[in-house]
C-alpha cells in the first residue's frame, strides 16, 4: 500500500516508531509535515518526509487557524498535484490534519482515516463556534475510520459530538501509541514475593515540574501517608518549569527531585522504585505509564484522560481525580495492598505498545478504508 501521513506534529521523535515499523509492513509512505507560520519548522534528512510551511511569521489571532491550514492546503495539493497516487490517507490529529485530508479526498477521492490526539478536544472555539463546528463535522462524515488512543479519548470524543453526527459516524478503532523499543528490550520482570519481606514503598513521578502535572497535589498525598505511618519515598524526575512549585515541593522536605534524565538513566530509575504516579490535567496519552509497566511498575493515572481505559481498573494501576488528594492516597494504598498480582501484568501487558504490533492494526485500517472505497466506486 501507498499511505500519506499528513502530521503537524512529526517533530516528535514518537513518530519515528511508527515510520521504522511501517517499512517492515511493506508500506511505501511519505509524510506531509507542516508548519502553519514559519517559525518552528524542522527539517529532516528522511527522503519520504515532505516539510511546508506557510511563510507567514504571524497572523493576527490563533483563532483564524483555518486561514492558515487553506494556505498550507493549497501548497500540499500543488506539491502532489502529479504524484497523488496514495491508496489511503492517514491524518494524524482531527482539525488540522484532518482539515487537510479532506481537501485531498475532495481534489483527488483518496480515502482517508483520522487519529484523534488530547490537542483534538481542548481548543475550545472549534467546538463551540458554529463555523468551526460544521468543518469538524464534515471531516468526520467523509472519514472512512477514526483511531483513538484509548478507551477514554473515545468517550471524552463521543460526548461532544451531536446526535446527528454520531448516526454519521465511521468505524472507531483503539490503537495506542507504541513506545521505543529500548523498553521493550530491556524490560524487567520483578520478582513476585518482593514485597512480602519489604515494608518501604519507593514512588516515583516523571514529567517536567509545572501546573499541568500537578506535582503539588501528589506531594501532599505522599505526605499525608507519612504522616499516617507509611514508610513512603517519592523522588521526582524532570526538568522544573514552574519555580514556585519547585519551592512549595522543596518546602515539604522529603520529596527527591532529580533532573532530567535520559532513557538509560531512567531505566535504572524506574527499576529502583516500586510504583509510577503520574495525575495530572489534560494528559495526552502517556507513554511514560507504558515506559514504566516495561519495568514492571504498577501505575496510577489520570481518570478519563490519557492512559485511563487502556486496560481496566486494578489490571496495571487504578485511575485517580487528578486534584483529590485523598484519590491518590486511594490509589496508592490500592496499588500496595495488590502489588504482586499488578507488578507480573505490568510487564506483560507492555508489549500492547510495541510499534510493530501498532503499525499491523493500523495497516488493517488502512486496507478496510482502501477497500471500502473501491466498493463504492
């Protein structure tokens, strides 16, 4: 099959994964990558990837993001306009990806499925202003399918759609993001009987220090259970953005707060410690919970965002309200009491995100949206 990735987001190094397990399912790919003002654009030495970008350095208002994306249309339909030859098309987010394949099925009639990312839901104008919300709807009505990352994003995604839109709606499929292969070749099964001989709980959170992760909020958990009589550690990893949270967690005194670290630190980390916590707001999918399951770590996560509905509750981990302190005493209390039976599922169920696996369900994708326009025609 010949696939187009339309992806404003090919920046993040994630999406290699995706590309490196693409040429093992005999996927002959370019990749449409765009800015849609100049200043950010990456260039990449990768013969298959396509980098636009609209030369405008400012526009006056983000709210005018589709007059952008009909410059960067018109420059995509002029760079393929004698190569449009693609058997499927495959946009990366909802709006602005999405935008631009649905010009390319009007130009061209190649099908085209949709992954719908965090970034999809929290841009509140496309979901309240009419305008907006009538190009949302005939993205999703002209896609053959819509891929979500987990559980939760589908139903998050399907609460804000109309009725009449869900009568419309294509085939969904779950597919997770995939995580580097480092983890899945060095991943760890802890021994079972550990913690029968051991009373000290080490918890570990990564991710930059700023509002959104809501280091805060878990600190104060953590230290109410110290207060209670668990011999709890928390050690914090990441870069500290925000320095009057920084100061607020210092202030605690018994919190860890180390530096950024790169993967082979980190594994070592993760290996050190006995549960992953990670609650904060607007979680996208999280690929560090699946880091940390490779390692055998039970994990607690943000309910109804991200992660959450990857698998049920109390499988891996258990899903808290990102700002209840007592949530997460719950939580971690949870983990502690069913630690043998989560730490063994752990490391099993990470081979969910192995990008081969990912790549062979979307490959199924796109042949059924291939297919099924064929059949119409």
């Amino acid at each position: 099959m010949k696939i187009l990735h339309i992806c404003i987001y090919f920046r993040n190094p994630m999406f290699m994964g995706l590309m490196e397990a693409q040429e093992k399912q005999n996927i002959e790919k370019r990749v449409f990558y765009y800015e849609t003002r100049k200043i950010g654009l990456r260039k990449f030495n990768l013969s298959y990837v396509d980098s636009f970008s609209s030369n405008l350095r400012l526009l006056p208002s983000p709210y005018l993001r589709f007059l952008r994306l009909r410059i960067v249309a018109s420059g995509m339909l002029k760079l393929y306009e004698q190569s449009h030859n693609f058997d499927c098309i495959h946009a990366h987010t909802l709006v602005e990806d999405g935008y631009l394949a649905l010009q390319a099925k009007k130009a061209w009639g190649i099908p085209y499925i949709i992954t719908v990312r965090d970034s999809d839901f929290h841009f509140k104008p496309f979901w309240r202003w009419k305008i907006y919300r009538k190009t949302i709807d005939e993205i999703i009505e002209n896609a053959k399918s819509i891929v979500f990352l987990s559980g939760s994003a589908q139903n998050t995604f399907l609460k804000m759609l109309s009725e009449d839109i869900l009568k419309k709606l294509p085939p969904v499929h779950i597919v997770p993001n995939g995580i580097d292969n480092f983890w899945h070749e060095n991943r760890w099964i802890r021994k079972t009987d550990f913690r029968t001989v051991h009373d000290q709980w080490n918890v570990i959170t990564v991710g930059k220090i700023f509002k959104r992760k809501n280091q805060v909020v878990t600190s104060e958990a953590i230290r109410q259970l110290r207060s209670e009589g668990y011999n709890i550690e928390y050690e914090l990893v990441g870069r500290a953005e925000d320095k009057k949270m920084l100061r607020e967690i210092n202030d605690m005194g018994f919190v860890q707060i180390k530096g950024f670290m790169n993967k082979t630190e980190l594994l070592e980390e993760y290996r050190k410690n006995d549960i992953f916590l990670l609650a904060s707001t607007n979680e996208s999918f999280g690929l560090v919970y699946a880091e940390a399951m490779s390692q055998g770590l039970p994990v607690i996560y943000t309910r109804g965002q991200g992660f959450d509905k990857q698998f049920e509750d109390g499988v891996v981990g258990f899903p808290v309200a990102c700002d209840s302190v007592e949530d997460i005493k719950s939580a971690v209390l949870s983990v502690i009491n069913n630690y043998n039976s989560l730490t063994g599922k752990c490391s099993e169920l990470a081979a969910i995100f192995d990008w081969d696996r990912v790549a062979k369900k979307l490959t199924d994708v796109y042949l059924s949206a291939y297919q099924t326009e064929i059949k119409k025609e």
